[in-house]
C-alpha cells in the first residue's frame, strides 16, 4: 500500500514510525503531525517510548519502518546534521552542552551555524575570530537570551550551572538556530516553578511572535502545563499511540484516563472547574 | 606442525592471561590499563632479580614476585592512581596508565640496574625437561603455562560470571555508588580488582620472559596482542579475549613454521598479527553494524551526581568579570614571557646544548599535532610518533636520494602523510575513545615494524643523511627556522580555537549528539582535524630529521610516541605554548641530568616525564593551564578582598556618620 502524501501545512509529519531494539518494540506504528505555528505536546509514562520517537524523528536513531518529512520533504533518510540546516532544532532530556563553551558562544555558535554556515570552515584560516562580530549576529543573539532571561548567565561556562539553567541554554541555542520545527525533551524537568513559568511563557512567545511559522513538538511530565500549551496533544503508552487531540478532549478521554493520567487529570479538571 | 601449534597455544595463553587482566579491570573499573605490559615487565624483572641474580630458588622467587609484590603494586597503584581516574575522561584515563607504563620500566632500570639480559629462565627449574606427549615434544615450562592458563582464565571467568564475589566485582561497574548502598565496600571491591590483575600482570611476564625476552620492547609486542584481544572483545567478554589470544598465538607460531626464519618477512608478520586480527574485527564490526561508539561510559546517575561539580570559584560570575577586566599582560603575559624567552634562548647557548635546542624547537612542532588532534579534535590517537616519522623518512628520501630543496621535501613530507591520517581518521570517526586509541597504538606498531624496517630507510643501520639549507646550516640559525615553522602553526592552532571552528569543535569534543542536532557535521570536523594535525606531525617530523641531520627509522619507535604524549600532557595538552615548553623539557631534561647527575640517576628524566603524565588524573589541564588558573584565583581573591574591605569602610563610615 503506498503511504499518504505528504500535508504541505504540515511542519512535521511522521507516518508509521516504528523503532525496534532487539525483541523490544520501543515505538509501534506511530504518526503524528505538527501544523504549521502550532504547539504540539506528547505524553505519556516512563518507558512510553517518546525520548525514542524523539530520537527518531531528528534522525540520531535509524527506525526500521515509516516516513519522517519535515515541511512536506521527506528525510527519513537525512542526517541528523542535515536535518538541522533543512530548520529542525531539539533539546534533550539529559542536556547536552559544550563543556567548554560559554552560554553566550552556544547561541553565538547556532546562530553562526544557521546563517553563516560557511564561517565553520572559512574561520579556521581567515582572521574572522579577531574582527568584532556583525551588529545582526550581536542583536539576534541579545535577543534570545533576554527573551530567556539569562543575561546574568551569558558570560558563564556552562559548565558551572545549575540543571534548570542548563535547559534554558539548550532551548536559547535551539532558537538561535531559527529553527521552523522545535523538539523539546521535557524542557521544564528540573526547573523551579519561577523558571517553569518563565520558560513556558517565553516559549508561548516565541511561537507567537515567529515570523517564519515555528512550531513546536514536545515531551513533558507537567499534565498541566502541557495542557495549557499545547494545541493538540499526542499520548503514547508502550511504544503505541493510544490517543490524540485537543487538550479537550484529552481530558475528558477514558482511555488515557485509564491508561495514563489516572487521578492527575482529574485533579487539574476539578482545579479548573 | 603440531608443535608449532603447541607452543602458539603456550603464546597464546600468556596473551590470554593478559588479555583477562585487561578485561577484569575494565570490567570492574572502567579504566584499560595502558600500563598492564610495564607492570607485567617490572614483576618479571623482579623474579629475574630474586631468581637468577640473587639466587633466592624458584619458588621463594615466585611467590616474592607473584603473590606479594604484584598484589602489593596493584594495591599501591590503585590507592596512588587508579582511584581517582573513575569517573575522569578517556583522555586523562588513557594519559595517566600511559604516563605509568613510561615511568615503571625507567624505574625498573633504576631499582635493578640498566644489565641486559640475553635469555630469562620461566617458573621451570633449569635445564627445562621435556616430555614426550604422543610423540611431540612439550617442555615444562608450556605445562606450566598450560596450567597457569587454566587456572586463571577458566576459574577467574567462572568466578567473575557465577559467585557472589564476582556479581560484586560487575556491580561496581554500573555504580560504585549504589554498590556502596547495597552494603558492599566499592573500595575493598577495588582493591581486590587490582591486586588480582597486577597478579595476572606478573604472571603473564613472568611466563612470557622466557619466550619474548625480558626487555621492554618486546612486551610491547605481548601488549599489543592483548590489546587486539580486548578490541576483539569488545573491551568486556573474557570468553572472546581468551579465544583470540589464542588464535593470535597460533597464528603467530604457524607464521614461523611457514616462513624461513631468515626472512626479514618472517618477523614483519608476526608483528603484523595483532594488527590484523583488529583488522578483520573492524570489518566484521561494519559488516553487523554493531556498536563501538560508547564503549566507555562507566558509573550510574548517581555517581556522576555525587561527583564534585563544575568549575567552582573560578565559574562564578565574578570570576567572568575579572576575566573580561583582567588586561592585556595579565591576560597574556605568560605566553608573551615565554615567547621571547624562546626568542633570546638560542642566542644565550652553545655547544651540546644548541644542538639540543633546535631539536627542541622541531619537537614543539610535532607536539602541535598532538595539540590539534587531542587537545581541538579530542581524539585519543596515539600514532602521531609514526606520521611524524613517515615524514622524517621521506623528507630523508627527497632531499638526499632525489637532491629536492630540503625544505620543500620537508613540506612534500607533510604532504605524503597528509592522506594516511585522513585514511586513519576515516577509519577510526565513529569508534569511541579506547578502540581509538587502541587501534592507533596498534597501527604504529605496524608502521614501526613493517614500513620503517625497509632497507630504503634503514640503510643498513645507518638512516639518511640530510643535509640542512645552506642559509641556515649553524645549529643557531636553523633553530630560528624551526621557530618560525612553529610560530606559524601556532598561530594558526590558537586561530582555529578562538574561531567558528574552534567552538564547533568543542561542541563535537563534548557532546557529539548535540553537535549533530545542531547542524555540525561530526565526520567532516574529525577528519579534517585528524589530516591536519597529520600534516603538522609530518612536516615536524621532517624539521626534527633535518635538525637532526639525519633520518633514522630508529628513532619513531611507538614508545617513544607515548613518552612525547606524557610530556606533552603533563604539560599542557590544549596550549600551544605548551607544546615549545614540553619540546624543550623533552630534548633538554635527559642531557641536564647525564650532566648534573650520577649515571645511576640517569632514569630519571624518564620517570619525571612519566610522572607528570600520571599528575594529569588530578590537574587533567597540564601544569601550563594549571599555574594560569592558579594566578587567576590569587587575582580573584585579592579582588574579593579589596571588594570586603570597602564594604567594611563604607559600613564604618556609615557608623560614624550616624
């Protein structure tokens, strides 16, 4: 059977993604899509098979059947390094930082590898690194890191911050690639309420005011603040997709009542009631 | 035949007792001790020490040597050294055994004396009977090995794999942490861990003097081939490391059934055999596509949790101020001292000792390879000695056999090594750390016995004479050539850090899944780093031939690659400065100490560079960066005075005024 084509609003589609290790199915038969500006939040349990799925989707992970397209292109077979340049940005669970870069030089870097990708090799025998950096590059990289917040931290190896700065340099650095589709592996695990809500908010902007049409696939624990996000909403439990859509319907679903959210749903119904 | 067969299953199981120690202490530690050949070497010196020299009888010999000696060795080393490099990075983990397999035979030499010895007796009393075994001659000394590969191989796999001892010892590999919690002492685990694999170590040389000879040179060949039978095993399976070992020592005997002995080929191959078991796993590996990216992640969670964190004072945000309001001679003040140290120091020197110095010169160039491709690249390669040297030959080759320009056969030898370091680092890009450095450890053992030993580059014990430009013939003048030549690429290597590059790098230094996901191409950096810093090592390589003027296969043995890669990393593995510093301590140290010391002391340098190389588990940035750090917390501190001061004045004042 020849699959769908694919949705040309769609930022982010994934068709039948299935992901083998050894006997273990980690993901079964998943398709998801991201429309164009839209936030898109997946959840499920511990094991559920989302960090896979992630892994997949940006291509760190070969998955043994299904299409990936990103913008109606299909890069199933595109690497990882590639499917960045074509505008794919992620963040991981465990963050993965440079340790010997400073917070500001990891949005430098991005913004650098984004936009002037040529630099990366032109730098190595030019004198590039001794001239003051153009005033575009300086203003897009100011940019980010107030709409974070982390001015404080800008002069900082990163390997001297806390977890919950260290997530907010990993979502700077992802948007200083102006990417058109954002991964995020549970961005607010680790962070106290006050940089929960800032993160939270600054990403509801971030989407907001793109004037190239960001959207945005992520993975958290926080019911709520996926909830609350989230325009629709993917739930995975073994491996399967066992329920999707608005926040809405969601909650009032009894299947991800039963299978996954249990008592927590109903609390934050009842809180918003 | 069968004969030949006996005794490469008698080599065989002596790389098999290796290859299990290897494999024990990885298993249990997460550390490869790159060390394990010296310490098989300085037991076995022992025994020969006790046994032959002073007479002691075989078995009090064995059981001093084995079972107190080795023990207490592995004790003492995991207290002085191995305990601290658990958590550490394969670089610091790979530096440090390297700086002890430097220092241990150079100690040896100093305890037992610098006599060479022509043949070691095993664990068989002399003269070796010999036993009619179905009609094949089998002597005591293969029984006894026999045996002692039984015993150890057979009963250590099965202790390992079935008693409570053994789940103990593979629990501390996932977390000594949540060993610790389960009310097992991860300490006296360690301890054991080590004492039985410095035990292996002993036996393994003990065994192995009487048919390698006891001389550090040829346990690197012993070493080599456990080294292919960990690789083989994947760094973890005892059964695999066992069952290579033997083939390799089968293969190893039947090469010299085949070939006459008088082949030069003959002892090309058997040095070749390590290399080629590798080989065919490599390929195998690609074939099945399995895994050899992340072979050395060690410690739960927890323990890197429990781990002392970040950069303390020196990452606070006062520290970043300071930093961006220290000026310009504070900031490089140190470089600029030593560059023009550098500058006037040949001016300042004669004799012997400017003779040395534009060695030293050419060694800094050298050691910017290492610069580019472990310091910027973070690739543990530990062939850079074997580029340098193709260079060294080659320039030896164009400028006196084919009358080229000597500097242009210099450059030309840079060129020629250029591709085999591409080819090198498109081989290795995608294995983890160890396997790299594995690998390349085994590679120059292949250059050093297969590619240098032909008779172009010998001739006949007596290299190629090289003679050096004429505007530049005095010692002086081509010392100052060899400045510029390193005063170039370094100023290209501190480009490259500070540029677009140099971050991008960093990022594929520290993570390589972010660095992909964030558009950098892993591949493309590592293997353009990896041909870079081989030209480099080339073109240094071909500067130290014509300083030396003379090109000699002899002197780019591997070893001596890895005494440069202490030096260097005692010194300063990511600072080019570093890299003219730890030329200058290489070629002057050994001189200042034939000449101020007795000749018993005469070890000594070795042991030092050794030494220093050990240190980088507990400064892993080298001395260079270290004294930087220093002089930057002594300035953050004055600062944080002068700042406590003024508040205690405005405070006072405050008082008084009210």
């Amino acid at each position: 059977m020849t699959p769908p084509a694919p949705h040309s609003d769609f930022a982010l589609e994934c068709q039948g993604i299935t992901k083998q290790f050894g006997g273990l199915i980690a993901v079964n038969d998943v398709s998801l899509h991201v429309p164009k500006g839209d936030i898109v939040g997946l959840v499920g349990p511990n094991g559920a098979g989302k960090s896979t799925l992630f892994a997949c989707i940006s291509g760190l992970l070969r998955h043994e059947h299904g299409t990936v397209f990103l913008n109606g292109n299909d890069v199933t077979k595109v690497s990882p390094q590639k499917r960045a340049r074509k505008g794919m940005a992620r963040t991981f669970q465990q963050p993965q930082l440079f340790s010997g870069l400073t917070v500001r030089e990891h949005v430098v870097l991005a913004h650098r590898l984004r936009f002037e990708s040529r630099r990366l090799w032109t730098d190595m025998i030019g004198p590039s690194s001794l001239r003051k950096p153009p005033t575009s590059e300086t203003e897009a990289v100011n940019r980010i890191i107030e709409l974070l917040e982390i001015q404080d931290l800008a002069g900082l190896p990163v390997s001297s911050l806390p977890l919950g700065s260290t997530r907010l340099v990993e979502v700077a650095r992802a948007l200083a690639c102006a990417p058109e589709i954002l991964l995020l592996d549970e961005p607010l695990s680790g962070l106290d309420v006050n940089e929960s809500e800032q993160l939270a908010r600054a990403l509801q902007r971030v989407v907001k005011e793109s004037d190239h049409g960001l959207s945005m696939l992520f993975v958290e624990h926080d019911v709520a603040t996926v909830l609350s996000l989230s325009d629709t909403i993917y739930v995975l439990d073994f491996g399967q997709l066992i329920a999707s859509g608005t926040p809405e319907e969601i909650r009032s679903s009894d299947v991800v009542r039963a299978a996954y959210l249990g008592d927590e749903i109903v609390s934050t119904k009842e809180g918003d009631e | 035949m069968i004969q030949y067969m006996i005794a490469g299953l008698v080599l065989g199981g002596i790389y098999a007792i290796a290859s299990s120690g290897l494999v024990v202490t990885y298993e249990s530690s997460g550390i490869l001790n790159f060390a394990f050949g010296s310490m098989a070497y300085f037991i076995a010196r022992l025994y020969y020490f006790l046994e032959t020299e002073h007479h002691f009888g075989i078995i009090l010999s064995a059981v001093l040597s084995l079972f107190v000696a080795a023990p207490v060795l592995g004790i003492a080393l995991y207290y002085a050294l191995f305990q601290h490099l658990r958590l550490s990075s394969s670089l610091v983990k790979v530096v440090a055994t390297l700086g002890l397999s430097v220092a241990l035979p150079a100690l040896a030499t100093l305890i037992f004396g610098t006599a060479s010895i022509l043949t070691a007796p095993g664990l068989a009393p002399q003269p070796v009977r010999v036993f009619n075994v179905g009609g094949v001659p089998v002597t005591l000394d293969q029984i006894i090995v026999y045996i002692c590969v039984i015993l150890t191989v057979v009963i250590g796999g099965l202790v390992l794999r079935f008693s409570e001892v053994g789940l103990r010892v593979r629990a501390m590999v996932d977390s000594p942490a949540m060993t610790d919690l389960s009310g097992t002492n991860p300490r006296r685990v360690s301890v054991g861990v080590w004492a039985v694999s410095s035990f292996f170590a002993g036996l393994a040389g003990v065994l192995g003097a009487p048919i390698i000879g006891l001389d550090t040179q040829h346990f690197t060949l012993l070493i080599a081939a456990a080294f292919a039978a960990v690789v083989a095993a994947r760094l973890r399976s005892l059964p695999i490391a066992v069952l290579t070992s033997l083939a390799m020592g089968v293969a190893t005997s039947l090469i010299q059934y085949w070939l006459p002995s008088s082949s030069p080929w003959t002892s090309r191959c058997i040095t070749a055999v390590p290399f080629a078991f590798i080989a065919v796993f490599l390929i195998y590996s690609l074939i099945r596509r399995r895994d050899l990216s992340d072979s050395t992640k060690v410690g739960s969670a927890l323990d890197a949790a429990i781990q002392p964190h970040g950069q303390g004072v020196l990452a606070s945000p006062e520290a970043a101020m300071l930093d961006s309001s220290m000026g310009f001679l504070a900031r490089y003040g140190g470089a600029i001292g030593f560059t023009v140290l550098f500058l006037v120091l040949p001016l300042l020197i004669s004799g012997v000792w400017s003779s040395l110095l534009v060695q030293a010169y050419a060694f800094g160039i050298i050691f910017l390879a290492f610069t580019l491709v472990i310091g910027e690249g973070g690739m543990i390669w530990l062939c850079q000695i074997s580029f340098a040297g193709i260079g060294a030959l080659w320039t030896g080759q164009l400028a006196t056999n084919y009358h080229w320009p000597v500097l242009l056969a210099v450059v030309a030898g840079g060129l020629i090594v250029l591709p085999i370091g591409l080819l090198v680092g498109m081989i290795t890009i995608r294995l983890g750390g160890l396997y790299v450095a594995l690998i390349t450890l085994t590679f120059a053992l292949l250059v050093e016995n297969l590619y240098f030993t032909m008779g172009r580059f010998t001739n006949g014990g007596l290299g190629v004479n090289i003679l050096r430009p004429t505007f530049a013939g005095s010692d002086r003048a081509f010392t100052y050539v060899c400045l510029v030549v390193f005063g170039i690429i370094a100023l290209f290597v501190v480009n490259l850090r500070r540029s677009t590059t140099g971050m991008a790098l960093d990022a594929v230094r520290s993570t390589e899944q972010g660095a992909r996901t964030l558009g950098i191409s892993v591949v493309q950096m590592k293997v353009v780093i990896a041909g870079l810093a081989a030209l480099v090592a080339g073109i240094g390589g071909g500067m130290l031939a014509v300083a030396q003027t003379s090109a000699q296969p002899v002197n780019w043995s591997t070893f001596l690659g890895v005494v440069w890669l202490a030096v260097l990393v005692s010194v300063g593995i990511r600072s080019a400065i570093a890299a003219l510093i730890a030329g200058v301590l290489f070629a002057m140290l050994p001189q200042l100490a034939v000449t101020y010391l007795p000749s018993s002391l005469s070890e000594l340098p070795t042991i030092l560079f050794g030494l220093g190389a050990i240190g980088v588990a507990k400064f892993p940035q080298g001395t260079v960066e270290q004294n930087g750090e220093n002089f930057r917390r002594f300035l953050l501190r004055q600062a944080r005075r002068r700042q406590g001061n003024a508040e205690l004045l405005s405070v006072g004042t405050e008082g008084a005024a009210s």
